[in-house]
C-alpha cells in the first residue's frame, strides 16, 4: 500500500538529494531517517539522566518504559 504526503519544494528537494546520495528509495530512507532519530532521542536522554545522576538501573526501566510508549497504537 501506498500513501500520497504532501511536502514543501524546499523538504522535497533535500528529501530527493538525501535519497540519491544513499542511492535509496524514499520509504528505505524516511525509515532511516526515524531510526536515527529515535537513537539520537535515546542518546540525549541518557545524557540527561547521566547529568542528573540518575542509576544505570533506572535508565534501563525509563528506557523499557520509552519503547512500550513507541509501540502503543492508540496513541
């Protein structure tokens, strides 16, 4: 199945150039592109906890707890 998106000249030209650079279809590289934005959100947020003090331990449980929330669909 696919889906029409609508996007500005400027977002669909970066998207494209992005896309030809990598040599991948478009869906193959928004997948990428949320992938890597998932683990830069992790990445900062175990900096955040690391700032705060928080125990590894608890980083795990906030961790788990973040990817129960990603695959919840009734968001």
């Amino acid at each position: 199945m696919t889906r029409t998106i609508a996007l500005s000249e400027r977002a669909y030209r970066r998207l494209k150039e992005l896309k030809e650079a990598l040599n991948l279809g478009y869906s193959e590289l928004i997948e990428l592109l949320i992938a890597e934005y998932e683990k830069r959100r992790i990445e900062e947020l175990k900096t955040l906890c690391r700032k705060l003090k928080i125990k590894e331990e608890e980083l795990v449980v906030i961790e788990r707890l973040l990817k129960e929330l990603r695959e919840r669909k009734w968001w």
